[in-house]
C-alpha cells in the first residue's frame, strides 16, 4: 500500500512539474521542459514522501506539492551549476546553456526557483521556513566550493562542510517537510531528517567517487568535471595525493584532467571516500531505529544502498 | 503620523536586509551588501508601505518582512541582469559580477532570491502565491526582453508586455500584499493594485527615457545601455525611427550607440515615450480616486510625480 502511494506520489510530481512550468515566454517552457524530462533519479522528492508515510501520512497529494517543490531546487541549481561549470553535458543531453545560452540559462534558473515557492505557497510558515533555509544552505554550499575550487584549496572540514550544505540540506528539509506534514512529533520529525541528511551526505559523496571511476556513457555525463575544478572529493580525502594533484593542476598541462583521475584512481583515495561514504550510511541507517517499522521503512533502508551501489 | 510610520518602515527595510543576507560565507554577505547598500530608490517598499497605510493599517512592522522581500527580489535580478548586460557600472559603483566574477554573481543573486522566501514565511498563503507569481512574471518578462532583443524585434505590443511583466507586476504585488495585510476589502485592494501597476509602467518608460537622455553622472550608470541592446523603449515607442536605428545596429559601426542615441534623441521618440509616460500616470492618478483620502494617498499622489519628473 505504502508503495503504491509511493509511486503514485512520484508520477503526480512528474506531471506537476511539467505543469508548473508552461508559459507563453516559449524559451522557458522548453528549456524547462528539457531538463526536468531528462530523467534524475528523483531521490529528494523521494526522500520527502517516504518520511511522510513513515510518519504515518496516508494522503500522498498533500505532499506532492513540496516533493516537486524539493526536485525544482535541485533542477534549478543544476541549470545554474551548469553555466559556472561550463558543462555541456547532463543526464545525457546537452545542457540548457549549451543549447540555448548563457542569459537564458541564468533566466530559467531563476523561473525554476520562483516556481518553487508557488508550490510552497499552500503550506504553513514552518515548512516555508524549512524550504527557505535549505536554499540558503544549498547557495553557501555551492559559494563555499566555488571559493575553494578558485582558491585551489580544499580541506576536509571545508569539503565536509560544502556537501552538508550543498546536498545534505535539501535532503534534510524535504524528510523534515514530510514529517511534520504527517504531523510527526518531534522526535521522529528529527530521526527521519537525521537519516535524509546522512543520506545526502552519501549521494554526495558517491556522487564525488563516480566523477573519478564512472562510466560517462552510464551517467549521461564527462567524468572529470569535478576533479578538473579542483573540487572533487578526492582532493578532500586523501592529504597526500591531494597535494600531488593540486601541483599538477597548477601546471596545467594538456592531459592533466585525465592525469589527475589516473593517479587519484591509484592513490588510494577512492577507497577512502567509499569507506567514508559507508560512514555516513551506517549514521543514516542507525537514525531509522528510532522510526517505527514500516513498509516506508523498509525502504528508506534500501534506498540507502540504493544510492551507496549507483553507478550513475 | 502616516509619514513618520513610512520612514520608520524604510529604515527598518534598510536594516532587515542587512541582518538577514549575513553569512559566514564572506563572498555571499560582502557582495549582497555591496548591492544592497549602493542606495536604491526603495519606490518598491515605499509602495507597499503606502498601500498599507492608505488602506488603513497602523502597525508598519507588520510590513517590514515583506517590503524587504519586495527589494530584495528587485536587487536579485538587478545582480543578474548585469550579468547577463555585461554591466560594469550600477549606482555609482561597479557591479558585482565585474568585482567577484560571474559565478559569484550568479550564486549572489541565487542568495538573495532564496532570502525573499524566507522575509515570506510568516505571511499567509495568498501573499505568498502574490510573490511567487510576481517573480515568475518578472522571469518572463527579462525572457520576453532578450528573447526580443536577440532577434532584433520589439514591437509595440512587446515593448508593453516586458515593462507589465518585468517591472509592472512587482509593483502591483507590493500594493496588493500590504493592503491585504491592512485587511483590505476587495475594491480597496485592486484599486491599489492599478495604482501601483500604473506606476510601476511609468517608473520603467521613465527608465527608458532616461537610458536615453539622462546624465551618466547623476544616474550612476552609463547611457545607452539598453538601446544599444536592442530594446530600449524608443525602438518600440517610434515605428519610423526605430526601423533606422535597427537598420544601423545591423551595421554595427563603431559608434553606432551613440549614433543611436544621437538620432533617437532628435527623432521625437523621446517626446512620444513621455507621452505614454503621462497616460500611464494619469490611469495611476486615477485609480487612486478610489482610494479614500489620507496623508498616505496624497503621498502615493506625490510619488507619481517624482517618478514621473526624476532624473536618475
């Protein structure tokens, strides 16, 4: 049953997103419509319909509303990261700005965001607050690794400090949204956001592995991309190697990119961050105790292997 | 008594905004504050402070938040429109994007944008769908403008339909949103709402005049900006010579800016777009005769006349 409110509840906020964003302004509708149709693993809105069923919610589309809201952040973020990055590849298409330039990336970035909370609207000042906060967080994040990336330096406190707000955050606030839409107590409100936020971390962290042993044609995307910025989690993760790389990149020489990925693959680093993933899983893991057993349960216990075991 | 309430309202705007863009993350606080301390004519808090007034509320912190918002959304797309204008110069200084680069812009004007939802959250639903839509048609508005400006067509009916959605409707949010708060009846509301509508047509004809024929130095930005983009008001405003000026801007001469300029000043166009400026102003004029008299009103009245007669 839980389950079957699952799936329904992620087909409602496929065709709420579709929804949300058509407008005469033909540029924004389309370029909209190319990046929230290309897939995504939907994990956030996800994450915010399973705390509400295991909170006991049985009325999926008082949640659908903030789970899009949840997956319209993240897309909007990706658009914007996109012209920072420079990328021209995402979910295996041509990102937006590569298509349709750099102002109108800029703008439908900005439609996506202001979207979001026309789907907040319906809900209470706490749950707005919530959303709010988590944007704030998501912005510093990606300020924190972009101040970092340029100043070629990236520490593990510092790397550990962009993921919890780059990714972690917005994962916390959507278990926290359902939560108390289901209206948990305090207690489990803050389990199932202490289990999204650890679960976040997780995404992030294999997010930052896959980026230097992924297959591109899986992820619809380069690999390299992060390392190449002087932001991947390696840098972060393995002191020695971090180094030896950061000089490289300091002399810039054709093959360095894939130098780089080579010698990190090597060092030993990926095997760190995969330990730290599994760190962070098992804190995921351990925050459900406090939930009670459900089908939602069971599930929120298989998405975190789920995200430990992608390959994309 | 009205007035000393609304200058009260103003500086509690300037102090909100500064405690609320404060961060740890030194780039996002000094660059907000960089923008949100350059001055501003604040003519959009000022607008929903009005509306609150002169439809009978009494406790201005009430609006405090919201106001805050309303500006804070005007200098989020400032910060992105000069990104994407390649502006170097705004209020006398130079433009975030020219001192902390393109993605600390681009991740600046995000900040801000995620803030205005969280100066909204205490307010009900109704003000927050008011925001949320301004903002979507703010978005389609700057769409609207660069989608014309690429193709080197603003007609008439376009030009009405970038200043309605990208300047208009956060003017007529402002109005609309305090005079709910004031518990408005519904005529009172949309009085309001026209007024300010009106004049936020006729601030940005104004504006466009001003890109035009203002001095650079009292504007604090240079001339010319928007006509040698294509999409200054004139283009629109003067069927004759805007097909000159766009022939020229094909050419793309040296000086072909100041060229425009030079002939838009002489061709008329300048007196026509006054024009329309005085008949918007006259509806706003006139939608306040719906509005019962009071120091507010009669400052809402005078407001129109400085938009009107400003020279910066």
């Amino acid at each position: 049953m839980d389950m079957q409110l699952l799936e329904k509840g992620l087909s409602a906020v496929e065709e709420a997103m579709m929804a949300i964003v058509d407008s005469d302004v033909n540029v924004l509708y389309d370029a909209s419509e190319h990046i929230l149709s290309s897939g995504g693993k939907r994990v956030r809105p996800r994450v915010a319909f399973l705390a509400y069923l295991a909170a006991g919610g049985n009325e999926i589309e008082q949640v659908v509303p903030m789970a899009t809201a949840v997956e319209m952040v993240h897309t909007a973020t990706l658009v914007h990261d996109d012209i920072n990055d420079h990328s021209v590849l995402r979910r295996g298409r041509p990102t937006v700005h590569s298509i349709w330039g750099r102002t109108f990336a800029l703008l439908t970035g900005d439609y996506l965001f202001a979207k979001v909370y026309q789907m907040m609207a319906p809900y209470g000042s706490r749950q707005n607050v919530i959303m709010s906060n988590a944007c704030t967080r998501l912005v510093e994040g990606e300020t924190l690794q972009a101040t970092a990336a340029k100043a070629g330096e990236m520490d593990q406190e510092t790397y550990k400090e962009v993921i919890s707000r780059k990714t972690a955050s917005l994962f916390e606030a959507a278990a926290r949204m359902g939560a108390i839409q289901a209206g948990a107590d305090e207690a489990l409100e803050n389990a199932l956001a202490e289990y999204a936020y650890n679960l976040g971390l997780t995404f992030q962290i294999v997010d930052d592995i896959l980026d230097i042993i992924g297959d591109p044609e899986t992820m619809g995307k380069p690999i390299g991309t992060d390392v190449s910025q002087g932001r991947g989690v390696m840098v972060a993760q393995n002191g020695h190697a971090a180094e030896m790389v950061l000089e490289e990149t300091a002399v810039s020489a054709p093959n360095s990119v894939e130098q780089m990925i080579n010698d990190l693959r090597e060092s030993g680093a990926v095997q760190l961050a995969r330990f730290q993933a599994q760190r962070v899983a098992q804190r995921a893991r351990e925050a459900l105790t406090a939930v009670p057993p459900s089908p939602a349960r069971d599930e929120m216990e298989d998405l975190i292997e789920q995200v430990l075991n992608r390959d994309s």
